[in-house]
C-alpha cells in the first residue's frame, strides 16, 4: 500500500514525464484486461514459457541426475554446465535467433538456456549430496543399486531438484521477456515496447508491472508447494 | 572349567590401509563365540569401526579374510544386520517403514514386513511411536528405531557400531539395561563397538582391546560378571566388574597421550 502510494506521489510530482502514476498505470491495466488486450499477450508469452520449463525440467532433471549417478556422465558434461550457469546466457539469445529464426523455437530456446544449467546443477548437487551413511545402510540390509538409487537417492535429491525447478521457471521468465523484447516483438513484449514507442506510458508500465507480479506469484506458489511436499525436517538435503 | 563355545566369526589377519596410505588395522586375528555379546574396545582412532565394517561386508579388507559361520565374507550377508552410530534412518519415513525398511528392501510384502516391524517397535519401547518421523524423536529413540530394524530382519549376528554414542548418559545407561534385557533370552550374537570402558564391562562377557593405529589386538578380557537375577546398580557394583573397569584403564591409560 505505502509502496503504491509512493508510486502514485512519484507519478504525480512528477519524476519524470515518462514515468505515470499508480492511479493511472492501474486504470490502463483495468482496461487492457477488459479489452483483452493482455489476455491475447499472455497467451502468446506463455507458449514459449510452458514449452521452455517442460523441455528445461525433462532435460534439467534428467542430465543432473545422470552425473549425478554416473562417473563418466559427469566428466562429460559437468564443465559445460558450470560454464553455462556462470554465463550471460543472455548474450547468446542473439546467436539463437541467426540459427533459428525468430519464431516459437527461439524463443522457446531461449527460456530452455536460461533455466537449465540452475535445473541441472541443483538436481546434480541433490544426488551428490546423499548422506553416505544411508547408502551404507542400504548396503547393510542387502539393497541393490537400483533399490539404493529409487529408495534413497532420489527421495533424498528430491527437495533440491524441486528448488531447481523453481528457479529454473525463474530464470524461464527472465528469457522469455528478453526473446520478446530481442528477438522480436510478441505478447507481453510487444505491449511493452509498442506502448513505450507511442508515448502510452501507463499502459506500458502496465504491462512490466503484470508480467513481474505473475513471475513473482508463479515463484510464491511454487515454495509453497514445496514447503508442503518437502518440508525442510523431512527433506535429506 | 573352560568352556568352549563354538566361533560364528573368525577374523583372520586382516589387515586395512586405506587409499589415503593410512593404516587403520594390522594383523587382526581373532575369534567371536556365538551367542555372546562381545565388545570391541579402544582408543579413538585405532580402527574398531572399520574392524567392524569389515565384518559386516560394508569394506573390503587389503589382506586377510573374514569368515561368519565358515563361509568366507565379501560383502553383507542376510545372517548380519548393522546398527549404526548416527542411526542412519530415512528422514522421510516413519518409524514404522524405518523399522520394517530392511524387510522392504528384501521384498517381503507390506503387511507382512509391517507385522513384523510392529513387533520389533514393541520389544525396544517404542509402541505408539509407529507414525513419528525420525526428527520428532530424541537421539535415544532414533537409536532404538536403529536398533528395531536391525532385529525386524531376524539376523542372527547384530553389529552395533557405537550405537550410544550420540546419545546422553542417562539415556545411554537405561538403553544398556533395555539391551542386556532384549537380549537375555535370544540366541543372538552381537558385536559390540564402543570407546566407553565402563559400556564394554557392564554389557559384555567378552572384551577385545585394541591398540592405537594401526590398531591390533591388545588383549582380550573376560571378566566374569554373575548378570542373572541382579539389578543394573548390583551389577555396577560388582567387585569383579569394578576389577575388569580398573584393569583395562591400565592398558588403556599408556595409550592415551
């Protein structure tokens, strides 16, 4: 509420003539929603943002648990993904679009580099973490690899790899905004900057303030979720 | 009168250097009677819990073999069953699937295994407790929990490495007499680690002492305690356990730096 207020008092003052006040910003926000203005950009955005974290979380997983698992894999792979996690992926997106074009497939790339080196390296460092004490335990009591690996290990990885997926939708809204906006214009990026190229700045703002309020719900709902599924004093890691 | 009991473990000059180029064992030859609870004494360091993880199948030995019951050891076998220091209990079971984990991971059926693992949780105390999740438990009663899956799977060699000792005195003290009583009437044999002397000559017929790394065997002591029919305190009070403490204090006080 204070912050609203002081958005409004900052608008109104003003601090800037591009930078309109909350009571304004609201009302264009109000009226694109009736319009269907902005249900017509989600539906857009969220294409290549559902399609990016599915891909992401299948691959994510699925390599983090690989070399987690295996020797070999994590040889392989590990410096590729060290390296991708410490880079500017960003700075790529442009490379994406010289291969692949500027349709659903870059952008939907674009959400896959950005979420899944955190989905790999989170799930990696849930398997890697496992108590080696309970895998001694299931030596003792007679447990296959398969039975260590489905009983222990992967129960154990499981909070950390639900924490890379949360941060890996994170990082899948920060690429699908950057594709809109570098690639080219599309759903929410193309509100933004259409209504900041015409001077329309409470409907721009707008649409930066809805897309940051849905990233921030989605990230709020998913802890939740896994405070729930993964309390942290049942959780291995 | 010298009676020989026949021996279910005989460890025979099993030596241990581990990658690191420490040598925790040397030379390790001895032998466990079946049905006694023996333990395994000495200063910290000297390689009583890898002498024990070597007799339970859990680490391969650089020289020298094990053999329980005859047959020669390379790996865990059904016949032993561990208790471990920090317990080693599944953070997101329950007691309950803790208890009958061992039994589960020999596909033994649901309700059978837990049939099974409520009468094991009976014998440690631990009734009402099926439900509980191991962090809502004291150290004790997670090492009771340790305890009752250990017996669920009905091994006939239970190795018990330090089991008391992240748990506080009090609570030690009345685990030891809850164990002496479980074990009264069972034809069990267990192998007893411990840094603890007055642990060693409270709950054993059989004391092995080790000498620091890398460890071998010191000396081994008999002392005879009459348990039958006596309370824990007449137990503490015996002059013959007071001997067998003192006595051992003596070995293991030149040890000590």
């Amino acid at each position: 509420m204070l912050f609203f207020g002081i958005w409004e008092g900052a608008g109104r003052w003003p601090l800037s003539p591009t930078f309109p006040p909350f009571s304004r910003t609201a009302w264009a926000l109000g009226r694109m929603t009736a319009d269907g203005t902005l249900a017509r950009a989600y539906v857009s955005t969220l294409e290549p943002l559902v399609i990016g974290i599915a891909v992401s979380a299948v691959v994510g997983v699925g390599f983090g648990i690989a070399m987690g698992l295996s020797r070999a894999v994590e040889w392989l792979s590990l410096p590729l993904f060290v390296i991708a996690q410490a880079a500017p992926m960003a700075a790529i997106i442009p490379l994406i679009t010289y291969i692949y074009g500027i349709g659903l497939t870059a952008k939907t790339l674009a959400v896959v580099v950005l979420a899944v080196p955190v989905i790999t390296m989170n799930s990696y460092k849930g398997i890697r973490n496992t108590n080696p004490s309970l895998i001694e335990m299931c030596r003792a009591f007679l447990g296959t690899r398969r039975q260590q690996v489905l009983k222990i290990v992967l129960p154990h990885a499981g909070g950390l790899i639900f924490a890379g997926l949360r941060l890996g939708v994170a990082m899948g809204f920060i690429g699908v905004v950057i594709a809109e906006l570098l690639i080219t214009p599309t759903g929410i990026g193309d509100l933004i900057t259409y209504h900041s190229s015409v001077a329309d700045y409470p409907e721009m703002f707008a649409a930066v303030a809805s897309i940051v309020a849905l990233g921030a719900l989605t990230i709020r709902g998913l802890q939740s979720v896994e405070r729930r599924v993964f309390p942290p004093e049942i959780r291995g890691s | 009168m010298t009676v020989t009991i026949e021996a279910i473990v005989e460890v025979r000059e099993i030596g241990m250097t581990y990658d690191t180029g420490v040598e925790a064992l040397r030379d390790v030859t001895l032998t466990f009677p079946r049905g006694c609870l023996s333990t395994v004494l000495g200063p910290s360091g000297c390689g009583k819990t890898t002498l024990l993880k070597i007799i339970g199948g859990l680490i391969r030995p650089s020289t020298g073999e094990v053999r329980v019951a005859g047959r020669r050891v390379d790996g865990p076998g059904p016949e032993r069953a561990f208790v471990f220091q920090d317990f080693a209990l599944l953070p997101w079971a329950n007691v309950l699937r803790n208890v009958a984990f061992g039994l589960e991971l020999r596909g033994v059926p649901r309700d059978q295994r837990h049939t099974v693992a409520r009468r094991s949780i009976a014998e440690v105390g631990l009734l009402g407790f099926e439900a509980s999740y191991p962090h809502q438990l004291s150290g004790g009663m997670r090492q009771r929990v340790g305890l009752a899956r250990a017996l669920a799977v009905d091994a006939e060699i239970i190795l018990m490495d330090e089991p008391f000792s992240s748990v506080d005195e009090q609570t030690r003290r009345k685990f030891q007499e809850d164990l002496l009583l479980l074990l009264r009437d069972r034809q069990k044999t267990v192998l007893f680690v411990t840094h603890s002397i007055e642990e060693a000559v409270y709950l054993s017929d059989r004391i092995v002492l080790l000498s620091p790394r890398p460890g071998s065997v010191a000396r081994i002591i008999q002392p005879s305690i009459e348990r039958a029919r006596r309370s824990p305190d007449e137990i503490r009070r015996d002059k013959n356990y007071l001997d067998a403490v003192d006595e051992i204090w003596q070995i293991l006080k030149r040890y000590v730096a």
